[in-house]
C-alpha cells in the first residue's frame, strides 16, 4: 500500500510538470510573432506530447485506484519551475523565449530523473517513464540547438 502511494505521487507529480509545460508552451505561442510558423508548429508539437504523457501517466495512476492530481500538491515541488518560465514570458525576442523554454525543458528531464530514482517505481512503470524522458531530451535538444542559432 505505501508504496503505491508512493508510486501515484510520482506519477501525478509528472502530471503536473506536465501541465506547467503545456501552459508553459501555450504562453510561448502568444508571444511569437506572425512569421514564426515554424516554432509555433513546434510549440504545438510539444504541446500535445505533453498531454499525451499526462494520458499515459493518468492512465497508470487510476490503475493504482488513485486520483489524477490537476493541481499542486505537497509532494510536487519540481513543477514549480515551469512557472518561473511562464512568468518570463513578456515581451522578450524570440532567443529569449528558447532561451526560457530551455529552462522549462531543463525542470522537466529533472522531474523525470528525480522519478527513476524512486526505488519503488515498478518495471513496468519505469520503462514508461524512461521512454517519456527519451523523447523529453529530444525535445530539450531541439529548443537548445534552435537557441543557439537565433541571436
């Protein structure tokens, strides 16, 4: 029992960075002038991958017989990163804006990491996550190297 408990707070803390990134995101695309089709396709990418991921972890935590957690909770602290981001998100150029979705990308493998090293977290559970971050670094990759060529 405990540690399934354990295992849903992990799960639902991914749930909420999740959520930071997609708001996090969204606020991006507000930003981005009429030109930059580009990254708002990206953006809207990764947006949805991030609510895919919540599907996928919500999923497992209803398996658990637990609740999804929308909101923050006490166990969650990492996903209070991505609101730094959002609330640097005024009137910056577009390097700024990689630069802070960079940042987010950086909160969010964290919170990924933090995950594996649960002792607790099944196999099963781990490949998931494992899988999840793979695609997560990609995803920091990708904003990194778009960072370094927009001056």
């Amino acid at each position: 029992m405990e540690n399934t408990q354990a295992t849903t707070e992990v799960l639902n803390d991914l749930v909420q960075i999740n959520n930071d990134r997609i708001e996090g995101y969204e606020r991006a695309l507000k930003q981005l002038k009429d030109e930059e089709s580009d990254l708002k396709s990206l953006f809207t990418a990764l947006i949805g991958e991030s609510r895919r991921y919540k599907i996928e972890l919500g999923t497992e935590v209803e398996v658990l017989g637990k609740d999804i957690e929308a909101g923050t909770t006490t166990s969650g602290k990492i996903h209070r990163a991505w609101l730094d981001v959002k609330a640097a998100f005024t009137a910056h150029n577009t390097h700024d804006i990689l630069e802070e979705c960079e940042f987010g990308e950086d909160a969010i493998l964290k919170a990924y990491r933090t995950a594996l090293e649960e002792e607790y977290v099944p196999a099963y559970l781990r490949e998931l996550i494992t899988r999840q971050q793979a695609e997560l670094h990609d995803a920091h990759d990708e904003i990194k190297a778009l960072r370094d060529r927009v001056q």
